[in-house]
C-alpha cells in the first residue's frame, strides 16, 4: 500500500515546554491507524501539527507526496486532508446544512449539492434535521454533523481526534461503527482516541505516545495483547 502521509522527527513546543519529541509515523493509503495515550501526551498536538495549525521546530511531513510542513492549513485542506477536532467544534449558531456546506468551501460550488446528498445518505438523522441548529443537536448528532462537515471537503485523508469523547456508551459504539464503514467505503483514517480497547479494534497499527514520545509500534491486535498496554491503557 502506498504511503499517504509520512510524518519524521517532528518537534512541538508550547513556548518552553517540548510536547511533542522527534515523533515520526506514516499512514498507508486505506488504513486506520490510531495513536493512543493519555492526556497530555501529546496526541492532538500531532494532529494539529499535521493539519498546519501548530508548527514544528525541524523534521518533516509529506502529504501524498509533497511536503506540507509549511503550507496554509486550507491548503492542507484543499490537497485533501481534513480533521474532525476535539469536541466537536461545530458552528452552534447555524443550521446542519449550512454548517455541512461550510465543509465543502474549498471545493468546487458545483459539486455542493452532490456532495450533501452524499453526506445525508450516510447520516439520515442529520437529513431529518438540516434546518435544525446545531447548537440543539444531542452530542451522537454533533459528532455525526462533524464528521459530515469533514467529508464534505471529500478527503483522501480523514483524521479524527478524540471522536467518543463525551458520549454515551451506546453512542460510542455508533460512532465507532462509522468510522469502521467509512474506512471500508475506502476512507484512510488517522485517529486518536482515549477509548484504546475500541481505537485498536477497528485499527490496522497503532502508536502508543507518551510524554510527547513514541514508545510503541505495532499492528494493532499486537497492542491488544501487549502486557505493558494492557496495564496502561485496557484496564488489564
């Protein structure tokens, strides 16, 4: 499978304080790979460092091929990367479809519709509330209507940081099972997910960071049944 994106040495400060230290990591095209940690480790960072909102100090991060560790991040976008941020993020104060059309800004107008056909086709619920607020949306629904709006830029590469933080068990599980169907539609997804037992059941591989490092790497059934995870991260 062919690298889509590659990721070596990067570092990340926040003024002083080094987050994220000589991480590198690829995605092959029509994976999921998960990095799993806890808090603070450094896992969002990465994403955002990846998706040009954060920048690092050296190394380096190809996207299909091209460089873009000093592109716009709506470029990034444009070349075919989108992200699905930490809690949620949705334009509470609009409607479900203007917010799904804000999405699709970087792609052709002509397009818009073909476009949200597709996405309510796969999200009935959010096709049922188009005209609705999203700010009156439950939380399953935001998360839904998130990871619309990011399809909408019709990505090669989906990431998708901390997608079942704050829902219910029950709504875990839904969101989990789209992530799953949405990489079997073909979606390459880069994750990072608290919830390690169900971010490494859907994964191929998977990073385990700590304190801004990588300290593991392996296919993801590896992980499953790896002692020193199992006793951080699963419980066991």
């Amino acid at each position: 499978m062919p690298v889509i994106l590659k990721a070596e040495n990067i570092n990340v400060y926040y003024g002083a304080i080094h987050a994220v230290k000589d991480v590198s990591f690829h995605v092959n095209e029509g994976e999921i790979v998960t990095l799993i940690g806890a808090n603070g480790a450094g896992k969002s960072t990465i994403l955002k460092t990846v998706s040009g909102l954060l920048g690092s100090r050296g190394g380096s991060i190809s996207f299909l091929g091209e460089n873009i560790s000093s592109v716009p991040p709506h470029k990034i976008v444009e070349s075919g990367l989108a992200q699905v941020p930490e809690g949620r993020a949705v334009f509470l104060q609009m409607t479900v479809e203007e917010n799904l059309e804000m999405g699709g800004f970087t792609r052709p107008k002509s397009g818009g519709r073909t476009r949200l056909e597709r996405v309510f086709t796969r999200f009935p619920r959010l096709k049922e509330r188009r005209c609705q607020l999203a700010g009156t949306l439950s939380g399953g629904e935001q998360q839904m209507l998130a990871i619309g709006r990011a399809l909408m830029s019709e990505p090669r590469l989906l990431m998708m940081d901390e997608p079942s933080m704050g829902l219910a068990p029950i709504l875990v599980e839904q969101i989990f099972e789209i992530i799953n169907d949405l990489n079997r539609s073909g979606s390459t997804i880069l994750l990072v997910e608290q919830n390690a037992q169900m971010a490494l059941s859907i994964a191929d591989r998977g990073y385990v960071l700590e304190n801004g490092e990588i300290i593991k790497s392996a296919p993801a059934d590896k992980l499953l049944e790896d002692d020193d995870v199992k006793k951080a991260y699963l419980g066991g």
